[in-house]
C-alpha cells in the first residue's frame, strides 16, 4: 500500500477529520449495539476464539468502507491505495 497525500478539507471525511485532529487523545469509538449470537455458536462450534472471530467481521466490513482507507498523518489525510500488482495490503 502506497499512500497519497490528501487535503482532508476536500474528502467526505472532512468534520471527522478536524474533530480527530482537535482530541488530545484520539481513538476509534463504536456506537452500535451487534447480536454476536451466531458468532458465539460458531466460537463454540469450531473451537475458534471469539475475539479472533469478531476482529476477523470487523475487518471485513471496514475493507467495504473507503472512507476507513483515509487517515490522519501529521496535518494532512493520507488515503492508502491497494496495488493488485504490487501483492502489499488488503486481499480484494
């Protein structure tokens, strides 16, 4: 993944931009209540941890979201770009 520098003022991420820039101690914060039901069922089924299981969702899902692919360096927004050729980052 290479990444391509952004004016953040100019991405539909742009009021996310400058309240994670004005924070003195940023971090990701989820706001939705998820039935994790089926997963526990899983968990228990197959003998896989559950954090394992829910990390390996919310990766999946954030792969299909491309603000997620925008982030904060220094002042500006980098926006990091998978290469198919170049075998580095997410699997499509």
């Amino acid at each position: 993944m290479k990444p391509k520098a952004m004016n953040p003022k100019e991405t539909t991420r742009s009021e996310a931009f400058e309240l994670w820039m004005s924070v003195p101690n940023p971090m990701v914060t989820f706001f939705k209540q998820i039935n994790v039901t089926n997963l526990v069922r899983i968990s228990k089924k197959y003998k896989l941890k559950f954090n394992m299981l829910l990390c390996w969702c919310i990766g999946k899902a954030a792969s299909e979201v491309k603000e997620l692919y925008i982030l904060p360096v220094h002042c500006l927004s980098s926006q990091f770009v998978h290469h198919p050729d170049s075998g580095e980052g997410l699997p499509q």
